[in-house]
C-alpha cells in the first residue's frame, strides 16, 4: 500500500492550497484583461466606501493576490 505522500511525489501533484492560488491567479489575470464595461471588471476594480465590519476579511482582493503571487515566486 502506498501513502498519499508517495501518491503525490508519484504523479507530480501540487498540494491543493497551491493549485487554487494558481488557478485565482489566472482568473485575475483574465478579468484585468476584460473591457472596461464588464460587470466583473467594474465590481473588480470598485473600492467600496464605509466601514468594514469587525469580523470582516482584513485583506481585500488585491492585497491578497499580490501575496500568493510573492509566495509562489519564492516556493518555486
């Protein structure tokens, strides 16, 4: 019997938090290409105005791309 670990090195698989960052990644990268009358690129590029909730995300979508891109550059 093999163990998941050997399954992984076997077939070469990233680790699933890897693969979703990559495929996230991808996505903005296609919504920054989008036209500038989108309804995705419109909402993507807004900057709400208020006050955040306290239990609210303390990073927005940008913020957090421009993280897992610096974390994927340094891993690979």
């Amino acid at each position: 019997m093999r163990t998941n670990q050997e399954w992984c090195e076997l077939s070469k698989y990233l680790d699933i938090v890897t693969d979703i960052k990559i495929k996230r990644l991808k996505w903005v990268g296609h919504v920054v290409r989008m036209d500038q009358e989108r309804v995705v690129k419109i909402v993507f590029e807004s900057n709400p105005e208020g006050r955040r909730r306290m239990a609210g995300p303390k990073l927005g979508w940008l913020e957090d791309d421009k993280n897992d891109l610096w974390e994927l550059t340094v891993k690979r």
